[in-house]
C-alpha cells in the first residue's frame, strides 16, 4: 500500500509540473496575440469658443490629413474654460487626457500628439506631461510622442517670422506699421514674444509685437509707435486663430481695446483678423513638427 501511494504521489508529481510548464502558454491563449500596432495622431489646440475661429481650425485639419492621409487623426482643446463655454453651447470638445483615453480604448498602441499651440509654455507642459502618463500605464499606449509647438528653436522663430510677414496685407506701404498681439503668459516661455521683436525688427524695423496678458505690453508698443513715426498701423494677431483676444481685445469698439486705444492716440487702424493658421507657410511649421513626433513612434 505504501509503495502504491508512492506511485501516486509521482504522478500526481508530474501532473504539477506538467501543469507548471504549459501554465504560460495557457494564460498567453486566455489573452490572445500582442495588440496589433495602431497609430493615430492628436491635435491640440487651446481652444476658441468663436464660430470664426473655425476656418484655422479646418486649415489645420485638412494640413494635417493631407500629409497623413492614411492615419486617423481626432482632436482635443487643452483650455478648460473654451470646453466649459463651448458644451454649454451643446459642443462637446474633449480634453487632452480625455482625448488619449478614448483612442486608448479604442485599441490605439501609437500616438503622435501635435501641440498648436504658439509658443512652450504652461498648456504645452501639460501635454507633456499627459502624454508621459498615458504611455507608461498598465496597459496603456505603447508610444506617446509630442511634437514641438510653432516656436520652439531659433529655426522655428526665423520662419515663422518670415511666415507672418509674407502675409501681411499688400496694401500696406513701407511707411506703416504693423503691431502682432500675441496671447502672452505669466510662464517663462513669454521670452519668446521679445525674441520674435528681435527677429520681427531684423526683417523690418516697423513691426511690433505686443501680449494680452504678458509682455511686451501695449504700453510698450505704443512707445515703439511713437519711435517709428508710423501714422497707420495694422493690426494682426500673432496666434493661431482669431477668436476672442483678437476680435474683442484687440479690435472690438470697447474703450479698453486696442484699436480703440491707438485711435485714441492719433493713428488709422486697420484690424486683420486672420490667424497664423490661415497662413500655409505658418502651418507648414507645425506639420513639420508633426513629422518629426510621428517618424519618432518608430524609436
């Protein structure tokens, strides 16, 4: 009776380790192949709640598609506050994480993310740091990568400068000035807004460019202007779509607008309001950026 329990314990022995060594093969058959690679792209923009604003928008999107015509491509507004205004409006625009999630879900393994945004500051960070955490999760994407925003080198800044000014209306003679409202920021990025004057003054020494909400300042174009001896002046936003800022900050009939104020002041303006991103040679910059975001889920 022993020497038959012995046996028994063998087999049952073997039967373990048999167990053991297939165990792999069993769990791997339970959850299929390795996901099959997926690639996608995902702009984002910060955002605008003006219908007007559209036309960069489609610009953007029809750049984007033509480049890439076989890779889906889904959209994400990093600001907040437009998302807020906008599905109040019954439009539902994802946020970036948002955005990564449902192509998640929707099996994506490689995501090419392409910043619209102007220049580095806090909402590109934000990205970055959006992007980090989705490709490392469990289970998450395979490759997140972020293309560079509009500025980002001096090669950037140098075409981008050469971009705008090939777009400046035709009609304006070389006695005029033009003054760029760009956005502006609080962040440390707002260097690039005083980098773009130096570049902007190499080209012609009566363009300005001033922020909303960063420097250089209104007062500090008005300062240039009254320099250049330039009695008209154009004004153009230096940021990718012509929403709010541009309608309403910079050529709305309020006191505090801008072209009120350079009214005020004794010069003849001419509001512009088309984005950076009407412009083909400014959103060939971003393409390009994307390329490179999108050649690197390959590395």
């Amino acid at each position: 009776m022993q020497y038959r329990f012995g046996v028994k314990q063998k087999a049952i022995s073997a039967f373990v380790l048999f167990f053991l060594l297939i165990l792999p093969s069993i769990v791997l058959a339970g959850h299929g192949e390795p996901a099959a690679v997926k690639k996608g792209i995902l702009l984002i923009a910060f955002g605008s709640s003006m219908d007007e604003a559209q036309v960069s928008f489609d610009n953007l999107d029809a750049a984007v598609k033509k480049t890439f015509p076989d890779v889906p491509v889904r959209w994400s507004f990093s600001s907040a506050i437009i998302r807020k205004v906008l599905a109040e409006k019954g439009r539902n625009v994802d946020s970036p994480a948002t955005a990564l999630s449902k192509m998640m879900d929707d099996g994506f393994t490689h995501v090419a993310v392409q910043s619209l945004h102007t220049i580095p500051g806090e909402e590109y960070f934000g990205i970055l740091e959006t992007a980090k955490k989705f490709e490392g999760m469990p289970k998450g994407m395979s490759k997140v990568t972020v293309g560079t925003p509009l500025l980002y080198s001096d090669a950037d800044m140098i075409r981008a400068t050469k971009a705008v000014v090939a777009n400046i209306p035709k009609d304006r003679k070389a006695k005029d000035a033009v003054v760029l409202m760009g956005h502006g920021t609080h962040h440390g990025a707002n260097i690039y807004y005083p980098g773009s004057q130096y570049y902007f003054s190499n080209i012609d020494p009566k363009i300005f460019v001033g922020t909303v909400e960063g420097s250089p300042t209104l007062d500090d174009v008005k300062n240039s202007l009254a320099k250049s001896k330039a009695k008209k002046v154009y004004l153009m936003p230096y940021m990718s779509v012509a929403g709010d800022h541009a309608r309403n900050d910079m050529a709305g009939a309020e006191d505090d607008s801008w072209m009120s104020e350079l009214t005020k002041a004794g010069y003849k303006c001419v509001p512009v309001l088309k984005g950076t991103a009407e412009f083909p040679q400014v959103v060939d910059i971003w393409v390009d950026h994307l390329k490179v975001a999108y050649k690197n889920l390959d590395h």
